[in-house]
C-alpha cells in the first residue's frame, strides 16, 4: 500500500479535503471517502457513464479518474444539481416524463444532460443522443430520457433572461 | 368428470390415449384413479407426496402451485405442464 | 488496482528525470482513459505513475495558417473540436477527436494518449499518418521528432524509450484545396471500437479536378495503424471521381492483413477498407472543394 | 372474486388509474439520495472479492490459501467446504423454479469441478477491496483442464464432454439411461402433424440459431450480509425477491428462514437475472468467519462471465397452410442451451413457440441442454424470444408466399378465447386480434416505407402473467394519507402501480397514498418481481388491502355516528350516512381525535397465473449494403396491457423491452473463442444500444381487461421483448430479400449474406 496524499477540492461548491491512495479512482473517493453515493458503478471502466460527474465544467467518468488528480480542482455531482430545495428543472422533467424506471443510470444522465444544455440550449435529437451515447440504460430505451433533456430545454429556455 | 391431458411421452402408458376422463375432486384424486387404470403413471407424474420437480399443474386455464390439493370443477381439464418464472 | 505511487511533475525536465530514474515500471498518465482501465484490469503495471497534464507544454494548443499546428500530447479531445480553426483545417482530426469514446472520454482523452496507447484500432493514429504529422519526443538526452506513421511498433507497443515522453505532435499546414476525413466503422454508432478505420487527405489541383497528393491510412487491419503507401501514390494525378476512390480502395485493401476476432473476419475487415478508404476519399475531396 | 370482477371490471372511468403521478421514490432518484446496495457503509465493514476459474471446464485437484490469509488485512476465505453438506435436495421457489440446493451451492462456489470461464471457486473477505482483490491473487488452484463445449448442438453430439456424470435425460419422468448433456426433453403435441402437413398446401421450413445474452443491467449484483453472534443474518442486497433470497439463502446455509432477514435496497435492474443468489451465501459465510459485515459486488466482466444470460439456442420450426392462409399444422423442434446446471427455459419456450395461433395440428419437442456457461437465467419473458424469432420468420415467410398481408395472415390465425394452445390450455379472454387491430391501424403501418434499402418488418409476441403470493399492510395516519408497506421490489415504478390501486379504491389520491418497500421482516411474504407479476397480483393484494382498510373505516364513523356500519354508503372516498357525509381525510382525523382505534388493514393474495399479454411490433430499417449495418428507422410497440394503470410506466416497459429486443436482434452477443473463453465481457464489446442507436419507441396500449384481476391488469413487464428479434429480421428480409437465421443480425454476418445471395 502507498502512501496517502492529502487533496483538497471544491465539491458542489463546498471545500473539501481528503486522503487517498493514488489508485483510489475519484469515483471511490466520493462514494467511500467523501461518501456522495449519488454518483453510480456501472461498468468501472468508462463505459457506461453511470458514474459522470463534472471535473473543473466537464462532463467525466470519474472511474477513469484518479483521486489524486483531482487536487484544487472544482467538482460537481449529482447532489449538487438541486438548489435551495428545489430541483432543477432537468430533474423535475425527469420525473415529469418517467425518464427512469431503475434510477441506477439517471445521476449520470442527470450530469451529462446538463452539461450538454449548459453547453448547447437548444439542441437537436440527434445532438442529445450523440452526447449521451456514452451514458447506458437499460430500463428506458432513452425515449423518455430524450424527451425529457427535450423538455428541460425549453424549460430552461423559458426562464433564460 | 375432469378430463386429463396425458403429456405426449407418457402416453405411451395409456396405449396412446391423449386424454382420460376420470373422477376425481382434487388432482390428487385423479392421479391416483389414472394410476389404477394406467400403472406406472403416478410414478412419472409424482415424488413422495408431491408432484414430481418440473411440473406444474394447470386446471383449464389457470396455472397452480396448489399441486395435488388442487380443487377440480367437475367439468375441469387438468394439464401437466412445465413450470412458468419469468423475469 | 495494484498499489503504485504518484507524481505530477511541472517541467519536462522533472518528467524525463522522474521517468529514467523510476524504479521497476513508470507509466505516463494523461487523461487516463486507457491507462486506468488497464491498470485496474492488470493488463498493464506501474510502479510510478506520472501525471503529466501540469506540464505546460504538453497542455499547448498552438495554430496559425502558416505554421500548422503544434498538439501538446495531453491536450483533451474537446479542446480540438471545440477549436473553430481546427474544425475548418483539420477535418480529420475533428472527425477522430469526435467519436474518441463518449463525450466524459474526450474530456481527458487526448490525442497523444491514444497514439501511445498504439492500439492497431486507435481511431486518432491514421489521422496523424494522412495528415502527415510528426511527434516531438523528449528523453533524458535531449528531443527527437519521428513521422507519426513511424510510432507504433506493434499492438500496444511504440518507440518510446525508458525516460521518454510524447511532448506534441506537430500538424503541417493543410495547405491549399485540401481536405480530409476520418471514417470508421463500428456495429454501434459510438462508444465502440473501429472494426476498420480510415483516414484520408488530399490536395487537389488549381482547378480542384485532379488529386495532387494524397495521404490513406488505415486502422484496425494490421498489427498497426498503417500508411496506405501505394494507394496514396496511385491516387496522384487520378481525377477525382468515384472510380478513382473505389480503385484507391482496392489498392489500400493490400496494405490490410487484418485478424478475425469477435469485432470480424478478416474478410470482411478487408472488405470494408475498401468501403472506408472510397467513402473518405470523397468526403476529403468534397471538403477540399469547400 | 366474482363480487369484485362485478364491482369493477369494465368500468371506464377512474380517478387515479390511468393518471401519471410522479412516482413517490422520484425525488430520492434524482437527487442521488436512493440508497442502493452499494451506497450501504456499514461500521466495520469488511469486503469481499471472488476469485474465479480461468477455465471452461476443468477438475479441482487442490485449493490452498494460506497464502491469501497472510495477505496483511485479509480476515477470511471461503470456499466451497464452507458451506454445510448440502442435500441433493430440490427446493421450491415457487413458479421461479425448482433448485436444486447442491447445484446452486456449486454455482455459488464452486465444488469439485469448474463448469465454465468466470465460475466461482473461492472467495476473501478484507479491509478493502484491494487488499481483497491481491488476496485473490494468491489463492492457489491446481486444475485439470477438461475438454469443453458452448455450442448447444455439440454439447448434444454422442462424443460431447459430459458436464455432469450422473445425469440423465428426463423425459417427463422417463429416464434414458446414458450420461448425457440433455437434461430434459419435453415434448407436446395437438392433433395430428403428418395429417396436417398432407393437407397443406405451403410449407415452410428453416432453421434459427440464436447467442446468449445478458440482461445488461446497469448495477452489478452487490450485497452486504452480516451474521451476528446472536446467529442473525441480516441481508442487504440488490434482488428482485426479498423472499426468494432469503429462502435460497437459509437453505443453502441451513439455516431457519426467519434467522434470516433480507433487506431489500433499491435495485438498478434485474430483468430476470437478480433472482438467483450468487453473492449472498458466500458474503454471508465470509461475515461469519470474520465477524464484521461484509460487502461483496461483482466488476463488469464478472457479471457477463459468472451470471446467467438468457440460453443460446437451436431451433428447427416447419409450419404448413392452407392457400387461403388457414394454418393447418406447425411442427417446432428447440434446443436451448442451460450453462452448466441444469434447469434452463426450454419449458416456456416450447409453450410459446405456437402460442399466438391457433393450430389444428401441432408438434414441439424441446431440449434443455448443458453446456460449459454460465448458467441461464431468466431473463424477460425467458424462451419466448428466441422461440418467436424462428415461428414469426417462418409466419412472414409463409404470408409472402401466399401472399397475403402479414397482419391480415396473422389475424385469419390469431389466437383467441377457446383457442386450444398446443400445450393442452384453452385460452380465456385475451387481446391479440385487438392488437393486431391496432397495429394495422396504426399511423407507421399506415404510413408507406420509401427509400432504397429499406424494409418495414411486423412480428407478435406473447407471455403469461405468473400470479403468486404477495402481502402488504397499511396504516391511516391523523391527517388522512396512507403508509403501504409492501414486499415487491421496486425495478421500474411499481411501488407507484401498486399505491395506485390502493388510493383508487380508498378513493384517495396517488400521493395521499405513501408506499415502501419494506423487508423480510416488516412484511408478509410476497414472491419476487417477475413475471409480470408485481402491478397484476401485489396490486391486488393492495385492492384488498383497500377493501380492508375501507371496512374498517366504515366501522370507525358507524361508532361517531352510532349507527350500523352497513348503513355507511362510500362514494368516492366519501363516507355518509344519514345526511352527514365525511370524507377519508376528515374521518381519519376523527378516528384521531374520538380516541378511536387506529385504522390498521392488511392483505395477502396469492393469484393463480393466467395465460396473459399479447404484442405486436413494426419496425422500419435501413441497412447499408456495403456495411451490413442496420439503422432502426422507426418503430412501434403495441401490447394489450388489460388496464394501464400508470401508462407512462406501461409505455416504459414496452419501449424498454424493445431497445433490449433490438440489441438482441443486432449485436449483442456473448462471443466465445476457440477456448470456450467468452472475449467480451464488457460494456464496450458486449453492444448494448446506447441512445444514439435507437429511434423514438412509439407505443399503442391496447386494453383488454384481465378477467382475473379487479382492474383488469395484465402484467407488462415481459412481453414487450419477445417480438423484437423477429420484428428486425422480417424488416431485413424486407429491405435485403436476406432470410437471416441467426441472431446477432450483426453487421458482418449480414454483410455476408448480402454478398453471398448478389
């Protein structure tokens, strides 16, 4: 076993420090360390995206990702989307529009979602299945997922200034 | 009388017979009625006291787990079938 | 995961030390999506693990008309798609950076990565060879540049000595009507592996009838990403029309000596170099005609 | 339930069935706060890790892990003599099956011998799972290696490797007397096939191979077990039946089953694979040598490798017709592969073969074959599948040649009530002309497919509804909502389905209502989630529990108002008698406030199963003729729900199972080499559809209420996947004029038969 080191980040927007092992993924870290189990093991190997969080405003598998890496960087998960007690609107059209059936994958469509309309406000249907092409279901048949990034848009558009 | 539907490799016991009507109230009584007509029968169908693992009673239309205690209607039919899961 | 320890150099210098000097194995970690995947699954080890995206030249996205472009190693996939010159120079490259796993892959996945990685499949590594690209490596004796079809030396394997390190790769300029692409082919339409790939360039005459030179690579059907030599020779001169991409094919299929494998036969990997090579040659020229 | 059937069936008009609340767990699902298996951090808490035969099939000459027990950090290891002596002894799970306790003991680690790549062999418990995974590391196995088979007809072939020397094939009670592979030959037969094939006057006959796949779940199997000193096992875990854990759990450890509590956690899919146990025996051993709580979860590849994927199969089908498109005789012959345990899903198989027509003459034999896999499993709708992909290729092929359109052929010979099924039952009310209806109806068949390369393909599918035992209780709180408690875990919205039952016959609304999922403890038994089971029986059971609750809420305001309680009339969730009228809300809070006994109801059913959901689905491709690649242009699900009591988690299910039908149809595979070792045990080479595969899943619900359920439910769950592969191979054949027999239709393979017919 190596030695641990010592890392601090900012996690939905709050400071955080802990010690990892550099084999630790950041995945782990958050989910045993930091215990923020919002983020998902799939696959642990960047294949399924159930485990997408943001490092420093980008979209990551953070299986692929190690703890160490992650010092003074800035982190967003799941637990993070909500504000104030009030999901956002991405959330409220997933349970809108049953976008989820086992909810093992949605933490992670959640993030990439919205990363993608963060990015791109008004995007095809084509633009929102290539983006999450990397995030697998196997309940929905990303119908209701699509439509429900569909109507976050124009949710989003709605209360854009 | 219940009507029972004898499966394809058993009738080689009822000389080729698809289905036998005999009496019964419960299947239980019907597999034994069948036993004394066709020997050898109840031995295919049952284990001990229950039917044999693999089998699954289905009267009419309606698959049961009540096995031998099943109730009969007198108009029943009663099939031998293989168990149904799902997933 | 076996235990391994961890630096994250900020110099060159440091890096080529730390990597000479490493005891047992060092491996170079840039976005870390082959890397991590390989050592969890201990298909490869590591004793030392060197993180090297605090390098700032391996961070440099640096483009101008004249000079071309020079790709720091570790530069994320995104970086370069999301890049409005490199859309417009380089269409290849963006073809490849774009379907580099999912969009979490190419937000650390680099291009560098991937040509280190030198898997025969690497999607980006037959854009460097048809875009004529060389590496910049650095080593504890100083830095030497090879041409990118010369990298990989079989599957998983490349140059790269102990204490080396891919510090860039450097694009010429596309030059005038010219234009390229990148097509793979896969059973799904991401997050796969290239059954076969194929990258294409081309420069067309004046009057944007005639090819003047043309550069075909192809990925997935050899031990290594490889350079379509006699294809891209035959192919200058040749009008550019749909019976010189489909005879460009043919002579690019003789380059492939593919395996048969859960991903296809070799005759069907064959098959479709053939398919690749017309199809990107088409979209190279159409891209060129602008 | 005839009283029941006359309060409620037909009745048009509901207030919450038929509605689309939001589900009460989808908050916690959005926010990351579910608590899954895998979330649990107990104090203590050691983990676990699996190792795992590198061999098909091979003989355990020695296992030595006194090395792995030096690892620093390492607390226990179990192997297969762990487990007590176990019985040759079958245990009834119900219609899930009978196990054979040994055999699954032997599944779980493994004994004696290793049936295939991934299996078992012994497992460490340690500070972390690291630490566990480099104890694994030095876990010395000494192995014989076996010759081995995957291929379901070599596994048959006289000269084939024997998996297990004691078995013999039964033949519905007959035993041949060789050792053998075939477990099971089963065999029906309707009328008279050589008659019926005489008198017809088309034939068609092909044959069908199929692959194994997975059901591709996202969360890997995970379970924490603690076994306390006080001899309580305490069970986390992510499985589609509490009880059913439990009961495989306490056998295979001989222990009680109520020295056993399962808890079950939210669980991120199933699909017929979170049935059996795998980890939980062994977390469960490794807890009670080292005295902590243990964590086990599987890695990607150890799902794909040592978990059940649905049988790999072999499939000869002949079906005969009249020129004016009667069908006149069906002869089918099914070999599905079971892994390295008996017990596959032949049985169903062969009973839905034929199920959507009515044959005057018919024959199916049917093979349950062992092979070196992983055992099979369930997995929606098990055997349906691949037995509609070989009969509705065969039905297209027959429509072809006589020229009549394949819904109009279809419904000339659909199956309907009176219709004798080949394996012996009529059927009772059923919806499979309705959907067929529907389909034609519908605006994609409708609409005129143009395009080169292009083919628009139509195929049915049929699957029981199994019924069995479920429970649930409920208390009525001061300010009127409803705490339900119920055992069926939840996969995909049910606890919503089942609370909405409950409120519609409370006359209450949908979030007045509070469902959860409670444990083996805190809940009357309740089988598993499966076979379409959980929204048609748990929702009875909380019908009843309505009827419960409601008596005795009619007792309570018969004592405010002191009169008879059967002089109560309730309308609506309104309770009156004599001009006063309260409603549930305001007679609870008087319950409350008259110090009245608190309202407490419970029920428990346990429906028998009924012949159940009929689909139809149209599918509209592309496919690139130099690639062989099919692209799913458009495409439509239509099913018979009975009654869709939340349609958008009806219209989930239908879309779900046909993006799983449709990476069943193209790609996936499990792709063995030429050592019987399976090369893509991974999300990136096992090719699920991701989102940018499939189209928009158009769905139609058709409702023709189950006369067996006070709603006229008919469980949706498993249907929707068996039409698919079918579905895609006519609309191939359509747009190539290629037959493909084989499943994957994967490019390569498609390609091929393109090249080859040009």
């Amino acid at each position: 076993m190596s030695k641990k080191t010592h890392v601090t980040a900012t996690l939905n927007g709050e400071t955080v420090e802990f010690l990892c092992e550099p084999r630790h993924s950041l995945l782990e870290v958050l989910r045993d360390t930091l215990q923020m189990t919002g983020a998902k093991e799939g696959c642990n190997n960047g294949n399924c995206g159930a485990c997408t969080v943001m490092l420093n405003g980008r979209p990551v598998n953070s299986c692929l990702v190690l703890g160490v890496e992650a010092e003074g960087a800035t982190l967003e998960t799941v637990e993070g989307i909500a504000s104030h007690a009030h999901l956002h609107p991405i959330q409220q059209c997933f349970l809108e529009g049953a976008a989820l059936q086992c909810g093992i994958c949605t933490p992670g469509f959640l993030i990439a979602a919205k990363a993608l309309l963060e990015q791109n406000p008004n995007p095809s249907e084509h633009e929102i299945r290539f983006k999450l092409a990397n995030n697998l279901c196997r309940c929905t048949g990303y119908d209701k997922i699509v439509k429900a990034v569909q109507a976050a848009a124009l949710e989003l558009q709605k209360a854009a200034p | 009388m219940p009507v029972v539907f004898i499966p394809t490799p058993m009738r080689d016991l009822t000389g080729g017979e698809a289905t036998v009507t005999v009496e019964g109230e419960f299947v239980r009584d019907v597999i034994d009625a069948l036993d004394r007509r066709y020997p050898g029968i109840k031995d295919r169908l049952c284990r001990g006291d229950a039917l044999v693992p693999g089998l699954q009673v289905c009267i009419d239309d309606t698959m049961t787990r009540r096995g031998l205690n099943a109730r009969l209607a007198p108009q029943s039919e009663v099939h031998f079938l293989p168990p149904i899961g799902g997933g | 995961m076996r235990s391994f320890e961890y630096e994250a150099p900020s110099s060159l210098a440091e890096a080529t030390a730390l990597l000479a000097s490493a005891k047992g194995t060092a491996r170079v970690l840039a976005g870390g999506t082959d890397l991590v995947v390989q050592l969890r699954e201990r298909l490869r080890d590591a004793d030392l693990v060197v993180d090297v995206k605090h390098i700032p030249e391996l961070m440099e996205l640096n483009y101008s008309p004249g000079m071309g472009l020079r790709l720091g190693a570790s530069v994320p996939c995104y970086r370069i798609y999301e890049n409005p010159d490199l859309v417009a120079t380089y269409p290849a490259l963006i073809d490849a950076a774009h379907i580099v796993g999912g969009w979490q892959i190419q937000s650390r996945a680099s291009i560098g990565g991937n040509l280190c990685t030198s898997s025969p499949a690497g999607d980006t590594i037959t854009t460097l060879i048809a875009l004529g690209a060389h590496c910049v490596i650095a080593g504890p004796h100083g830095n030497r540049e090879v041409p990118a079809q010369e990298f990989c030396t079989a599957p998983g394997k490349n140059l790269l000595q102990k204490g080396e390190i891919l510090v860039a790769i450097v694009f010429p300029g596309p030059g005038q009507k010219s234009g390229s692409a990148y097509e793979r082919f896969i059973p799904r339409n991401e997050m796969d592996i290239a059954v076969a790939g194929v990258s294409s360039w081309v420069r067309l005459d004046a009057a944007g009838k005639t090819i003047a030179e043309a550069r075909v690579a192809l990925a997935a059907v050899a031990p290594t990403p490889r350079f379509a030599s006699e294809a891209s020779q035959w192919l200058v001169g040749k009008p550019a029309t749909a019976e010189t991409f489909a005879h460009a094919g043919e002579l690019a299929k003789k380059v492939a000596s593919p395996i048969s494998d859960m991903r296809g036969t070799a005759e069907y990997r064959t098959h479709l170099v053939g398919v690749l090579t017309k199809r990107t040659l088409a979209k190279a020229v159409e891209r060129a005609c602008g | 339930m005839a009283h029941t059937e006359e309060l409620y069936l037909g009745k048009k008009s509901y207030n919450v069935i038929g509605t689309r609340p939001i589900r009460h767990d989808g908050a916690d699902k959005v926010t990351g706060k579910a608590v899954y298996t895998s979330d649990l951090h107990l104090p203590n808490l050691a983990h676990g890790k699996i190792l795992r035969s590198p061999h098909a099939h091979a003989r355990i000459k020695s296992i030595d892990v006194s090395e792995a027990l030096q690892v620093p950090g390492v607390f226990a290891v179990v192997t297969h003599d762990d487990f007590p002596d176990l019985e040759n002894k079958v245990a009834n799970l119900g219609e899930a099956g009978m196990v054979n306790l040994l055999e699954l003991g032997a599944n779980c680690l493994a004994k004696g011998k290793v049936l295939y790549k991934g299996h078992a062999v012994a497992a460490v418990a340690a500070a972390s799972t690291h630490v566990a995974e480099e104890a694994v590391l030095k876990i010395k196995v000494e192995y014989e290696v076996l010759p081995s088979v995957t291929w379901v007809l070599d596994a048959m072939a006289p000269t084939a490797p024997i998996l297990h020397e004691n078995l013999r094939t039964d033949f519905m009670g007959k035993k041949e007397d060789k050792p053998t592979n075939v477990a099971l030959h089963l065999q029906f037969e309707k009328g008279n096939i050589a008659e019926g094939f005489q008198s017809a006057d088309v034939i068609v006959e092909r044959e069908f191979k199929t692959a194994s796949v997975h059901q591709g779940y996202i969360e890997p199997h995970v379970t924490v077990a603690l076994w306390n000193e006080d001899s309580r096992l305490k069970i986390w875990t992510s499985t589609q039946g509490s009880f059913v854990c439990r009961q495989q759990v306490a056998e295979l450890l001989g222990i009680a089953v109520s020295q056993c509590v399962v808890v079950p956690c939210e669980i991120g899919g199933g699909f017929g694979g979170k049935i059996a146990v795998y980890l939980e025996p062994v977390a469960a051993l490794l807890s009670r040598k080292c005295g902590r709580p243990v964590k086990m979860s599987m890695q990607r590849n150890e799902v794909f490798e040592g978990t059940g994927p649905t049988p790999g199969s072999f499939m000869r089908v002949k079906i005969g017709a009249k020129k004016d498109g009667t069908l006149v005789a069906g002869e089918a012959w099914l070999a599905y592969d079971c892994g390295g345990f008996p017990g596959g899903v032949i049985g169903p198989g062969c009973m839905c073969v034929f199920s959507c027509y009515e044959f005057p003459n018919a024959k199916v034999d049917g093979f349950d074959v062992l092979n070196n896999k992983p055992h099979t499993q369930a997995y929606r709708a098990p055997g349906a599948t691949q037995a509609a992909f070989a009969c509705e290729q065969v039905i297209d092929e027959l429509a072809a040649k006589l020229n009549i359109d394949p819904i109009e052929f279809r419904l000339k010979n659909a199956a309907k009530e009176g219709t004798r099924r080949v394996d012996g039952p009529v059927y009772p009310r059923v919806g499979f002309i309705e959907c067929l209806e529907a389909a034609k109806n519908s605006p994609h068949w409708k609409t005129p497919l143009t395009g080169k390369n292009r083919g628009r393909g139509i195929a049915a599918g049929f699957w029981f509804n199994i019924g069995c035992a479920s429970s649930c209780s409920a208390s009525v709180n001061d300010d009127g909502r409803v705490t339900l408690v119920e055992g069926s875990t939840d996969i995909g919205g049910s606890r919503t389905s089942i609370a909405m039952q409950l409120a519609e016959t409370l006359g209450i609304g949908a979030h007045d209502v509070q469902p959860q999922v409670a444990d083996t403890d805190s809940v009357g038994y309740t089988f598993l989630t499966g076979g379409s089971r959980v929204t048609f029986a748990t929702g009875l059971a909380a019908y009843q529990l309505g009827l419960d609750l409601q008596g005795q809420m009619k007792q309570r305001a018969a004592e405010i108002w002191g009169c008879g309680a059967d002089t109560i009339k309730v309308e609506n969730g309104n309770y009156s008698h004599n001009g006063h009228t309260l409603s549930f809300k305001q007679l609870a809070a008087k319950v409350a406030e008259n110090g009245l006994p608190p309202v407490v109801g419970r029920a428990s059913v346990a429906p028998e199963g009924s012949t159940n959901a009929f689909g139809v689905h149209i599918a509209d491709v592309e496919v690139d003729p130099e690639t062989g690649k099919v692209t799913v242009l458009r495409y439509t699900s239509v099913q018979d729900a009975g009654k869709a009591i939340h349609p958008s988690y009806v219209e989930g299910q239908l879309q779900g199972g046909a993006v799983q039908g449709i990476g069943w149809a193209l790609n996936e595979e499990y792709f063995y080499d030429d050592k019987n070792q399976m090369r893509n045990a991974s999300f990136l080479d096992y090719r699920m559809p991701t989102c940018l595969d499939v189209p928009m899943i158009e769905t139609i619900i058709v409702e023709v209420p189950n006369p067996t359920h006070p709603y006229g439910v008919r469980g949706v769950g498993e249907t929707p996947i068996v039409a698919p592969p079918a579905t895609i191979a006519n609309a191939v054949h359509a747009a190539t004029g290629c037959r493909m027999t084989s499943l994957p239709i994967s490019p390569p393979v498609l390609w091929k038969a393109i090249s080859t017919k040009a």
